[in-house]
C-alpha cells in the first residue's frame, strides 16, 4: 500500500514574530518542522513526503530537508493563497496516485508515530480518519455578544492533524469544493460535505499547533520532559 503524506509548512507565521515563520523556528536545537518532518520519515506506513513551503522560503526548505536527512521527500513545493489550495497543489505533486493521504500541519510537531499509523489504518478501512481530543472547557455558542446555548461538551471534539483519506475520496472532495466555491481550512469538512464518513482517533493533547510566543516555551518543555 503506497502512502504520502503531504506537510504543510506554508504559513507566515505573523502572530510569532522574528526573522523566521513559526514553521522554522527552533523547538529543542530543531527547526519545528524537521521535527515533523522526522515523524512522517519514521513511521513506516508513510512511503513518500510532499512538503509545502511560502514563497521564499524554497531553497531554505531544500536544505533542511537535506541536513535532516528526509529520504522520502520527493518535491518542496510552493503552496497556493489558501490552505486549501496548498493541499491541492501537494496533491498534484505527488509522483504517483497512493492509495492514501495523511495531511498534516507542520507546526505539529508532536504527533506520534503511533497515531500517525492509526489514521493510516482507519482511512483504510473507513475513506479517512483524523487525530482529535475531547473538548476540556465548557463550550457557548454566541449571538450578538450574548450566550445563546451551551454545547453539549460529550460530543465534541478538538481536531488536531494528520488527517487522513483514501486518495480518491480526497480527490474528489477538493473538486466538489471547488466546483461548489468553497473554501475550508479543514480537509476533513471538505470530505464531509462530500458525503463520506471522517473517523475520529482519540490523540494527545501534546500534539499542540504552534500558534503563538507562548507556545514555544511550552514546546520547550515538552521535548525537556520526553
């Protein structure tokens, strides 16, 4: 069974500051996304790695690719406008039709081998699969800066990444997104509104998104203590 994965690594990273996007900054002597990189290398269910980049940052990305020693990169890429086409432009990258496709963010840079093998198996077995949490906090929906009901919190759940889909699945979500205008920042809500099933894997809560300043001291810690 071939699997890619495509690593998007093409934000700018504006909320972090710095000479650097959050995505190359480093975690642990590490750029945040060799350390992703280095998960999707290792886990054996991946064959193939597509990453994508901003404009400008190509040849940086080349290099860390090279240093870090990712053999199963085939391309870096320069992503689109939106996430949405960034994927898009990763799934047309790859150097031949898998059988699946995990999509993770770059500045996850905890995910687990482990997990990334279960996404595997369930997309297998169910179109696609994605790492997400239980919601901790009480959630409210809000209407003109007033509660208007409180979410039940047993059913929901914090979406994290890889998410994972069997190629053709994904393929035709993002036509019929496209074909519909539609834009999503999440890949699975694409295959949702194409009428396929998404499975949900229970994650880690250590598989933070590195978002903002604060993120990385605790980014930090956590590489400290594993």
């Amino acid at each position: 069974m071939d699997v890619s994965a495509i690593i998007v690594a093409a934000g700018q990273g504006s909320r972090i500051g710095g000479s650097l996007p959050k995505q190359f900054q480093d975690i642990g002597g590490k750029p945040v996304t060799a350390h992703s990189l280095l998960k999707f290398e290792a886990c054996k269910a991946i064959t193939e790695i597509v990453l994508i980049v901003s404009e400008g940052w190509l040849e940086f990305a080349v290099e860390l690719a090279r240093k870090y020693k990712i053999a199963k990169l085939s391309q870096v890429i320069i992503g689109g406008k939106e996430r949405q086409d960034s994927v898009f432009k990763g799934l047309n990258a790859l150097t031949a039709q898998p059988d699946i496709v995990a999509i993770h963010d770059a500045v996850r840079p905890f995910i687990s081998i482990i997990k990334i093998e279960e996404t595997v198996r369930a997309a297998q077995e169910f179109g696609g699969a994605l790492v997400a949490v239980p919601v901790k906090d009480t959630i409210k929906a809000e209407k003109n800066g007033f509660v208007e009901k409180t979410l039940d919190r047993k059913v929901l759940w914090a979406v994290q990444t890889p998410q994972t889909f069997q190629f053709e699945i994904l393929s035709e979500a993002y036509k019929n997104a496209y074909h519909k205008g539609i834009y999503s920042t999440d890949d699975s809500a694409l295959v949702e509104m194409a009428g396929h099933p998404v499975k949900i894997i229970e994650g880690d809560y250590q598989n933070m998104k590195i978002t903002v300043p604060s993120d990385f001291a605790l980014a930090e810690k956590l590489i400290e203590n594993n």
